[in-house]
C-alpha cells in the first residue's frame, strides 16, 4: 500500500515539474537531466514564439469535452500535450504567456518543441511511477 | 526570434529527446549512449530523407 501511494506520489510530482518524481526516489542525476532538457525544450520554444493551446470550451461536461474534441482534433491533442509539464503549464493560464507568435518564421517550431516537451514529461513521470513499484531500476 | 536555421532547429529536438528517451529506455550507461546516438542518427537522416521524398511532390 505504501509502495502505491510513493508511486503516485511520484507520478503526480514528475508531472508537475519534469524530473522531481526522479529526485524524489534519490535519481538524482537522472532527474536533473529530465528537467534541464524538458525546461529547455519549453524555454526555447516559448522563444520562438510557440503557442501553449487551452481547452476552448466553458466547462468540463463530457458533450463539452466530446465537442471539443470533434471541432478541433488538433487543438484538443495539443492541449493533452501542453498539459504534461503540469506546473508552467498553471502558470502559462495564470501569467498568459505563452500565447504564440504567428508572425514568427519559428512559430510552428516553437510550438513543436513546447508541444514534445510536455509529451517526453508525461513519460518521464510515468518511468519515475515505475522506479517506484520496483518495476525498474 | 530565435534559430531560424530549421535544419538546426530539428536537430536540436532531436537531441534532447534522445537524451530523454535514452535515459528512460536503459538502464547501463553503455547502453544509454548507444541507444540515443542511434536514434539521433535515425531522427536526423530520416527527417532528412523523408524531407526529399516530400520533395518528389512540389
């Protein structure tokens, strides 16, 4: 039981800030190097002007949701991805940043390297829940 | 604005993630480094193919 409830502990911080579930487990370097890329994917982007999409309805009904996601597929997997680096990702909502540069050559660059590294976070916090049940080393 | 080279931009991208993925993937130090220098390989010159294919059709 207690095993589960670190995994989650795990899962839950290495979402919301790349590589902390590692360093919770004492994977030091191996959570360092998950933040220092992951940051630096999101940093770079957001220099290049790339967008972080949000959900674009009002509220979170399942028609919502399914509307959503029929409309605008694209958007829909976009914000799934943007929404795996937890934390900025709160920020970017609160502070607005991060709302693209469409007149920027680098636009869809930017957006690519926001958009990966929300994607590389969702499975470096799922490898820090599998440290934890033992499941790897 | 930054990096308007895009050829310099993906390989960038690619490097990170092979560093992150590598790292996830396996376990050994040796390992690490031979997997994410294949896949490096793979992302760039496959990128690099494709992006010639796609040429086929302009």
């Amino acid at each position: 039981m207690e095993t589960n409830t670190k995994a989650l502990q795990s899962l839950a911080l290495g979402w919301l800030i790349p590589g902390l579930g590692h360093v919770s487990l004492k994977k030091y370097w191996r959570g360092g190097i998950f933040f220092g890329c992951i940051t630096a994917m999101l940093i770079l982007g957001l220099f290049m002007g790339g967008k972080i999409y949000s959900y674009q309805e009002e509220g979170l009904h399942l028609k919502l949701i399914f509307k959503n996601m029929t409309e605008n597929p694209l958007t829909f997997l976009a914000t799934l991805s943007d929404l795996g680096y937890g934390f900025i990702y709160i920020l970017s909502k609160l502070f607005s940043f991060g709302l693209g540069n469409l007149k920027n050559t680098t636009f869809e660059f930017g957006t690519t390297y926001i958009a990966g590294a929300g994607l590389l976070n969702y499975l470096v916090a799922l490898d820090a829940f599998d440290i934890a049940l033992g499941k790897k080393k | 604005m930054i990096f308007k080279s895009h050829l310099f931009s993906m390989i960038l991208y690619a490097a990170f993630v092979c560093v992150v993925l590598a790292l996830i993937r396996k376990d050994e130090r040796k390992a690490q480094i031979k997997y994410a220098l294949s896949l490096f390989v793979l992302m760039v010159f496959g990128a690099i193919i494709f992006g010639w294919f796609m040429y086929l059709f302009v």
